[in-house]
C-alpha cells in the first residue's frame, strides 16, 4: 500500500528519474540500505523501488505507528517499527530477519536517523549504526546498495519550512533520482561489514547526487556520467 501510494503521488510534486546497475529481479530476500537525509526520501525510495518490481518491508521509526491513517497502512503493510534507545530496540532486527528469511525484501535507514541541517542540499550519508551488518550476517542476505538526492528540495528544516516545500512542490517541480546499485555480500565482522555498507551507499548517493546536480566529491574526473540510462520512474 505505502510503495504503490509513493508511487501515484510522488510524480505530482517533483520529477523522478532512477537508474540501477543490475537487470533482472534481486535476490528473494535481499536487504535494501538507502542513505537518509529528509523526511520526503521514503517516499522516493519506495517509488523508484515499486518501478523495478521490489515492495520491501520498511524498518522505520515507532513513531510513525501512532500517526492515525499512517498508523494503520503500516501495520497492515506488515512494516517492522524501530523502537530506538530501548529495550525494544532488538525487536526490529528480529523481525526484519524473519521477514528476510520468508523470502521478502527489506528496507532499512542504516544511519539511523536525520541530520540536523536546516539547508535543503544534500550530503554524503552520514556514518551507519550497526544493526544493517548483523542483520545481513544472521541472514546471510544481499544488501542493496540505494542513494537517492533531491528529497531535501521537498521537505527539509523546520517543521513551517517542510510544509512550505511540499506545498509550493508541484509549481517548483524538482528534480528527483534514485540509484540502486549492484547487491554486495557484506564480509563477516560487524566493523568490517558497516564500512563495506556505508561506503557502496555513498557510492549510490554519489551518482544520484549528480544525476539532479548536486555537488558529490568522489575523485571523478570532471565531466564524468554514467553509463547507465536514466529513465523515469514507473507509476502505477
């Protein structure tokens, strides 16, 4: 329900381009990590993953489980809730397993939360918690590198501001994009494992951060582009 929502909704109020560096379906089970730095960026996550045929279970903040009809489209979409800094918090990791374990695909905010910025440009993702590492080394699962930029000229600053930004959204039309990059097995070590994670999502929020013109310093020759097509995301 929320990746078909994204989905509809999300060409009203920008343009989303995506592109990917796989063909063909994941992995049955696989973990997606995508880099988080608005609370608009699911939003184009899930719409760029329903366009490659991916509805994932999505890890996010308990919080959200107490918005009325937001609530609800969670629990029935059987997301997992995070409830962080108690004793709870060993739950989500759990249930995410079992979900990689029935054969679906997961998505999890490694950093595990927003910045505090009040700019709307983007940035690298900042360092990963390690609950990403241990669930891929319970499971044994792919994790899918994601980096998507554009999601700041949505919804970014205070609360007056985010508003401000969704609402003029439509009229401004911004430039959105989404990379999925190629599934990596994460070596064995929780230390090891977080590095090898948060530096193939750096790599993704590299190429989107390009793909809509933001700067993203990574030792690329200047004037370097990708290879791989762009193309608009599909609505359903």
């Amino acid at each position: 329900m929320l990746s078909r929502a994204a989905a509809v909704l999300l060409p009203l109020f920008g343009r989303l381009t995506v592109t990917r560096e796989t063909d063909g379906p994941f992995p049955a089970g696989s973990v997606f990590v995508a880099n988080h730095d608005s609370t608009a960026d699911p939003a184009l996550v899930l719409a760029a993953l329903r366009g490659v045929g991916v509805t994932p279970v999505v890890l996010a903040t308990a919080g959200l489980w107490r918005v009325p009809v937001l609530g609800r489209a969670l629990s029935k979409g059987g997301h997992v809730p995070v409830h962080r800094g108690s004793a709870r918090a060993a739950d989500a990791l759990e249930a995410a397993a079992e979900a990689v374990r029935s054969g679906r695909h997961v998505l999890i905010y490694a950093e595990g939360g927003l910045p505090s910025r009040l700019d709307a440009g983007c940035a690298a993702p900042r360092p990963f918690r390690t609950g990403l590492a241990r669930l891929s080394a319970a499971t044994g699962a792919p994790v899918v590198p994601v980096g998507q930029a554009g999601a700041r000229r949505l919804a970014s600053g205070p609360v007056a501001k985010q508003l401000a930004g969704v609402l003029t959204a439509p009229l401004r039309r911004p430039r959105l994009h989404v990379h999925i990059g190629r599934p990596v097995r994460l070596p064995p070590g929780t230390a090891t494992g977080t590095a090898t994670a948060h530096r193939a999502v750096s790599a993704a929020w590299r190429r989107a951060a390009r793909a809509v013109g933001e700067p993203a310093c990574d030792g690329r020759p200047s004037g370097y582009r990708s290879p791989v097509s762009v193309r608009p995301a599909r609505r359903s």
